[in-house]
C-alpha cells in the first residue's frame, strides 16, 4: 500500500477512541472477478476495524480465485465473512452484503480501491457530531492499476453539496467513500432492479431521512482500471434520460 502522507494521522488520541467505541461497524463489499487487488483492499480495511467490527464480503461467483482468497482471509480473521450472492449484478451484490451487517454504521467498499488510514475514525467523529446525520460521504484521490495517483482528479465543486436535487441529476454520492446509519438500510432494501446504480439509490434514502453529508477528506483511492464496473465517460443522453426515469419509479420505495 502506498504511503498516504498527509493522511498518517491515523494514531486516535483518547478522544477519538472513545468516539470509537460508540458505534460498531460493518463493511459491505461487493466481489467478483476481484483477485488482482482485493487483497490490498481487504488490507487497508481490516487494519481500521476494532474487535466486533465486521467486513462482509459478498462474492458473485466468477472465473478466478476471488472467492478463494477472501476465504483464507476469513480463516485468519473472524472478522472478514464472504459470503456467496446467487443474485448476479453489482446492485444485488452490494444489496445481498448490505442486509448481512450488523454494526450501527456501514462503509461501503469496492473490490479493488484501496482504504486511506484515518478513514474509520474520522467518518465515525462526524456521526457523534450530530444525531441527525444520516450519512457520510467523503472525498477520493484517482488511481492507476500500479497505485500511482493518475493525472485526472475529481473536481472540487458544489455538487459536493448534497441534496436530493443533485443526487437525481449528477450524483455526487460515490458508494465507494459512503458510509450511513445501518438502520436506514431497512428502509431501501431491497433494491429495484432496474436502478441506475445503487449509491444513487441510496443517497436518495439518506437524503429523504436525516442529513447526507460531505467532508473533503480524501480517505479513498479510488483505482481506474479497464475492468472497473462503472464508466469513465458519461452515457449516451437517451441512456441518461431513461436512468433517470428508472430512479424517479423507485423513489416511491425509499
């Protein structure tokens, strides 16, 4: 894992472990195919979990080791649960791994980003903040297939700020640097099938039941890779136009 420089404020002063202390936490990750990195990932999220914590791996069944990695993984630690998802597509995936956590607070992960120190306790500092707070998302940096950051990097501007207004029309809630309140997950689940993509989806959730809230914070690298599930480029408009339908149908469910 590459040094993170300014990140490596990662040692709690005893304020933050007791900030720590007042939430559980669970790790959704959705896996298929992932054996080139998801050991990097599974990693950088486990040296962030405390005891009782969990990382529950869903895996679509695929055509390399992915599912024989996490389960060494688990022998080692009783922490990471991979699980089978019969259920093809990421949206089921991450659904299926969603509905098995059990922590008050549940991060969302990607197979094969890679998680900056700090992430936990500084997400899990904004939830103490404030009771209202429905969910966290923070900021990424973009990398390659070697871990080097890339020259295109996320723009800071104010679709940062999070409305439902905004998740509808450009989505400034990446699932991947996401993390809410476990108990709203009853309220979305399960998921449409026919959602453009499940961050929007739940940001939506979030936004309609609390506050959805952005810190700069950059605790994710975020890899671009040719097997990476979501594009670089945006869809043709008649395939904007109706995903945009598509999540005004679901909105009733949230």
């Amino acid at each position: 894992m590459p040094a993170c420089g300014k990140y490596n404020h990662c040692g709690a002063n005893k304020h933050q472990k007791k900030i720590m202390n007042r939430y559980s936490v669970s790790v959704a990750m959705a896996a298929y195919n992932g054996e080139k990195y998801i050991g990097k990932q599974i990693d950088s999220i486990s040296a962030q979990l405390r005891e009782g914590d969990e990382l529950i791996i869903s895996v679509n069944p695929g055509k390399d080791r992915t599912w024989e990695i996490v389960s060494e993984y688990a022998k080692k630690d009783s922490r990471i649960k991979p699980v089978l998802c019969d259920k093809k597509g990421v949206i089921k995936n991450f659904e299926n791994a969603i509905s098995l956590c059990t922590g008050d607070i549940v991060f969302l992960s990607d197979q094969d980003d890679i998680w900056a120190p700090g992430k936990v306790e500084t997400v899990l500092k904004e939830f103490e903040k404030d009771s209202k707070i429905s969910g966290v998302v923070h900021g990424h940096i973009n990398i390659g297939p070697d871990d080097k950051p890339i020259d295109e990097q996320p723009k800071k501007r104010d679709r940062y700020r999070i409305r439902s207004f905004n998740i509808f029309w450009i989505n400034p809630v990446q699932g991947s640097c996401l993390a809410f309140k476990r108990e709203i997950a009853d309220k979305f689940l399960p998921m449409p099938d026919y959602i453009p993509m499940h961050d929007r989806y739940i940001g939506l959730s979030l936004c309609k039941r609390g506050k959805l809230i952005y810190i700069p914070d950059e605790f994710l690298l975020y890899r671009w890779h040719d097997e990476a599930v979501n594009p670089r480029h945006r869809n043709p408009v008649p395939v904007m136009i109706k995903e945009r339908v598509n999540l005004l149908k679901s909105m009733r469910f949230i």
